[in-house]
C-alpha cells in the first residue's frame, strides 16, 4: 500500500475538527441605497466597514514591514533619517554614534565601502526593545537596495538607537549575514 498522500493527511485532519460559525467574522448586510427627492437615479451608501477609528494607511516594504513611524519619538526618527541619508552616502559620521561607540563608523564604514552607491534606502517602524518603554532602545532595519545590470540585490543592516546624552544616537549596528554574504558573493 501507498503512503498517504499530503492532501489525504489534510484532510483526515481537517474533517476531524469541529467548524463553528464565528458571528465576529460574519459580513453584515449591505446598507440599501438612497434616492435623491426629484431624481431618478440611486446613490450607495458608503460607510466604513467597522465602527472603529480608522488608522492611516501606510505603505509596506518587503522585509521592512509598514513604514508608520507615528507614536515613535520626534529624535529618534531623526536620527533614523540622518543614518538613511549617511547610508546614501556610505559614510556613518561618528557625531551620530554613542560616545562609549566610536568603533562603529570605522566597522560600518569600511563594509559600506565595499558596496557600490545605494539606489534606494528605506527603514521600517522603529520598535522598542521593552515593549511599552519609550525611553528604552529601540532597533530599526534598514533595506539598502543596488541595482546591477537590470538584477536587484537588497542589503538590510539593524540599527539600535539609544538616548546618549539627551540625544537619539546609534549604540549597536549589524549587518544581516545572509543578504551581506549573497551580495559579496554575487560581486
């Protein structure tokens, strides 16, 4: 006899369960539409889907994530934006990195140095280390895309900031090993 096929264990599986209707999960009713006194045409009733606040609508980036930097602090996205642009130029200028730090642009700068100039770069939501702490460190990744002869190879490095100081300044940075070895490997 056979071995049992994948779909033949799924559905051993799944028949075996119990499927209940979730109300919580159920469409409501379409609102009917409205008629303007005097006019022969019907208008839809557009209403949002739930009663809910709704949230902006931010744009995703693969291995990013959304980039909503709302409820992060004011300095720290500024820092975040001023490590976007040092990546632009592939220099980490030591005045942004932790005092106790200063081995970091000299690290950082000579693997940048490898690295033809970016064609794109872009980081994700920053996310605290403690959830709910906003004074703690926070890590964002960055994704520093390069274009060669029509192929795109994506880099993505995490920063970790802290508060030096009274300022937003970078403590840790690390290279993500597979997408650093692919892209060496690649050039």
């Amino acid at each position: 006899m056979y071995p049992a096929t994948v779909l033949d264990t799924a559905e051993s599986f799944f028949s075996g369960a119990s499927w209940v209707d979730n109300p919580s999960m159920s469409t409501r009713p379409a609102d009917s539409g409205k008629t303007l006194p005097g006019g022969s045409e019907t208008f839809a009733v557009m209403s949002p889907s739930s009663s809910g606040s709704s949230g902006g609508i931010y744009p995703a980036l693969n291995g990013l994530g959304y980039l909503d930097y709302s409820g992060s602090p004011d300095g720290l996205v500024s820092l975040l934006r001023s490590v976007e642009q040092a990546f632009r130029n592939k220099t980490i200028p030591a005045e942004i990195c932790a005092d106790t730090r200063q081995f970091i642009p000299v690290l950082t700068n000579y693997r940048l140095n490898r690295f033809p100039v970016p064609a794109s770069v872009a980081f994700g939501r920053p996310v605290p280390e403690n959830s709910g702490d906003e004074s703690s460190r926070f890590t964002s990744r960055f994704r520093l895309s390069f274009v060669k002869d029509q192929s795109i190879s994506e880099l993505f490095i995490d920063v970790v900031a802290v508060q030096d100081g009274g300022a937003w300044k970078i403590d840790e940075l690390y290279f993500d090993g597979d997408s650093y070895a692919v892209f060496i490997g690649q050039n």
